[in-house]
C-alpha cells in the first residue's frame, strides 16, 4: 500500500491510497483542474480511481467531488447525513454513482479493507477513515476537535498516521481571527491543537509505527516548524522518541507528498 497526502489545509485537502489492486482517494477540496495538476505530481491519473471517499462537506473537503466523479464515472461514498448535506454543492450524480458508507462499519475492496470511524466536528455526521492491507495499517484523522477513547481504540498501533496538527493555541489566540471564530477551532468541535495532537499521538504509537505526517495546519495560527517542534517535544516528554524508524513528516496545502511505501 502507497499513500500521498494530496493537499491539506483549510484551502483543500485530498489523500491518494492505492494498493495493488485499487486506487482511492479521500476528499477532493480543489477545483478538478487542481486536482489533475495533483496527480501529475505523483505520476498518477484520475481514471485508474476505483472511488472517491468523503469524510464530510465541508467545502475544502468536496469542491472537487462533483465534477471529478462525473468526468471519470467514479463511485463517490459518503454516510448518509453527509449525502444530505453535501449534494446541493457538488451538483447532480447519478444514482449508480452514490453509495452509502454507513460510520463505524467496513468495505473491503480486493485486497483492501476500509473503516469508517466518527470524529468530533462542526458537520453533519463527519468521519474519516483507516486503510488495511493485511497487516498493514494507515489512518486518516483530522477535522476533529478532540481525539476520544474510542477514537484511540480505533486508530492504534498504525503504520502510518496522517494527524492534525492545526494550531498553536497561542497564535490562535493572539491573532486575527475575530473571537467567535477562536471559539469555534478551541471547541470540541473545531481542530485540534500542535500539543493535544501530540498528547493523543503518544497515547496511539506503536511498535509499528513508522510514519506520522502532520496535516491540517493553519496558513494563520501555525508554522511548520513550530509544529514538528511542538509535537516532537511533546512527544519526547511523554517517553516517545523520533528516530530514524518514527519520523514526523511535513504536508503542504497545495503540493503533494511524495508517495511513501507502508
């Protein structure tokens, strides 16, 4: 399994999962012509998709949904509160293009299975996924204002993590943004911060653990570094060492990651 974090940040986000047998990708919050300059980036094209998976309908989430899935007929799955919400904005999909992916269940896909699991979020039903191949695990978590106990449960002993880092608490609280907007990203059903991502990574890492890609970052109340020192400390006063078989990667709002073998 290859994983490709596409885009991510509060202008569009996108990750590519392929396995030997199937492509995906979760999320399409560009414009379609964004998202073909995307996978040129990773030597990758749209029509080998076998569908596209939502997490929730935000429009940073799902701009490009719509006109993706029509142009390339792909499946589009989604629970059905996110349907609901959601298909006003992406325009008309035919009906043998809509599937149900109910939260808390799981779809395997030839040698592929994927769980849906729920998250705190300011949306009509939001989740995100954990990918499996055998043995192999990743998980996709972010837009989520706290990481629960039974998030943990779901989520541990990955191979690979794709976690929000979002904000600096004090960054947020120093800048622009008017204060209903603080409030909103500080709740539980906002984002997380650099620290609690931290806390909640360490309580999640395992033995197998080898990659942790920090997503989501605010453009206004984060800055790459600080984040990587932030979790890294956090990570370290809480007894988990970065070492050259756990390391913290960097996602970017608009330019992909280089596909990393799991």
């Amino acid at each position: 399994m290859h994983f490709s974090v596409l885009a991510s940040g509060s202008t569009g986000n996108a990750i590519y999962v392929e396995s030997g047998e199937h492509a995906f990708l979760v999320d399409a919050g560009l414009s379609g012509k964004q998202m073909e300059t995307l996978f040129q980036g990773i030597d990758r094209k749209m029509d080998k998709l076998s569908g596209i998976f939502v997490t929730h309908e935000h429009s940073d989430h799902i701009k490009g949904v719509g006109i993706i899935a029509r142009k390339y007929n792909l499946p589009i799955y989604a629970n059905e509160k996110t349907w609901k919400a959601m298909e006003p904005l992406i325009g008309t999909i035919p009906v043998e293009q809509k599937f149900q992916f109910d939260m808390e269940t799981v779809k395997t896909f030839g040698d592929v299975s994927i769980e849906s699991f729920g998250v705190s979020h300011d949306a009509a039903e939001p989740m995100f996924y954990v990918f499996h191949q055998g043995e192999k695990k990743l998980v996709l978590i972010t837009d989520t204002g706290y990481v629960s106990d039974r998030m943990k449960g779901i989520i541990r002993n990955a191979d690979s993590y794709v976690f929000e880092s979002n904000h600096d608490v004090q960054m947020l609280r120093m800048g622009r943004y008017p204060w209903n907007i603080k409030r909103r990203i500080l709740s539980d059903v906002g984002h997380v911060s650099n620290e609690d991502a931290a806390i909640a990574m360490s309580e999640v890492i395992g033995d197998r653990t080898k990659h942790i890609y920090l997503a989501h970052l605010s453009m206004d109340n984060n800055i790459k570094d600080l984040a990587r020192m932030s979790v890294s400390q956090t990570l370290e006063q809480r007894g988990v060492e970065l070492t050259d078989q756990l390391g913290l990667y960097d996602t970017d709002p608009k330019k992909p990651t280089n596909l990393m073998a799991i």
